[in-house]
C-alpha cells in the first residue's frame, strides 16, 4: 500500500506538474492574445481616426466645390446680364442708324462717253465732270458745284441734302 500511494501520489505529482504547464502555457497564450487584442485596438483607433479625417477632408472639399461652383454659377449669370445689356444697347443702336441714308452709288455707265444721268454725249463743248461721292460721270447740267469739294451728281447731293429738294 505505501508504494501505492507514493506511486499515486508521484503520478499526481506529475499530473500536477504538467497541468502547472498547461495552465503557464495558457496564460502565455492568453497574454499574447491580449496584446494581439490591443495592438488591434490601436490599428482600430488609428483607422477611425483615419477615416474620420478622410470624412471631414472630403466635407470640406465639397463646401469649397459647393462655393467654387456658386461662384461660377454667379459669373455666368452676369455675363448672360452683360450680353443681354450689349444685345439691347446693339439694337438701340442700330434703330437710331436705320433711319440714315447712306449715299448710294451712282450706276457706272457702260459708255464713258455718255452722262450717267441724262445719257448726254460727252463732246467738245459738253464738259464730264466726276462726281466726288459716286465716281459716276456726269455733265455739267446733272452735277452740282459743292465749292472747294468739287462737284458732285445731283442724287449724291439730295441724298447728302434733303433739304434741297
């Protein structure tokens, strides 16, 4: 019997052992779970906070797009203002022209021996004279002597002075 129980107590000696092992081992593994655990936590913290800048980053890219874009919208309503404004005061313009005559040009003749008013024949005593508006050929009857200007045909004068008529 005493050999018995040294025996039993030797194998719960050893079991006793091999379970201290065990229990080490377990607490080796646990602390190195534990600082895997923390080591996770960190990463998480830094990818939160890593994301959370990316978010406000981008937040404040939008505002500043949001702005830059109103800006825009803004100076393209004014430019559409401004082309309005030239488009009336063009047309005003252009009202305030309509009414001008400017002096037609008198049909060359096709025979520069001819009046290009009367179809006179140009001779020796039938003076040509060329009109300073038109450069049509004229005679002396159809012309009209505008002093140091020259002479001019009588439709380039009444279209320069209606009044005359």
């Amino acid at each position: 019997l005493p050999q018995r129980l040294a025996s039993l107590a030797a194998t719960a000696q050893e079991e006793t052992w091999q379970s201290r092992q065990q229990l080490q081992a377990q607490r080796q593994e646990m602390a190195r779970l534990q600082e895997e655990l923390s080591r996770a936590r960190q990463d998480g913290e830094r990818w939160a906070s890593a994301l959370q800048r990316a978010q406000r980053e981008a937040l404040e890219r939008e505002a500043t797009r949001g702005a830059e874009q109103a800006r825009q919208q803004e100076l393209i309503r004014d430019m559409k203002e401004r082309l309005l404004e030239l488009l009336r005061e063009k047309d005003a313009l252009w009202q305030k022209t309509e009414g001008i005559d400017t002096p037609v040009p008198s049909p060359v003749p096709r025979y520069p021996g001819l009046c290009a008013r009367c179809h006179k024949d140009f001779r020796l005593l039938s003076r040509r004279y060329n009109c300073r508006l038109c450069q049509g050929k004229v005679c002396h009857t159809c012309s009209v002597d505008m002093g140091k200007h020259g002479r001019c045909c009588l439709m380039c004068y009444q279209q320069r002075h209606p009044q005359a008529t």
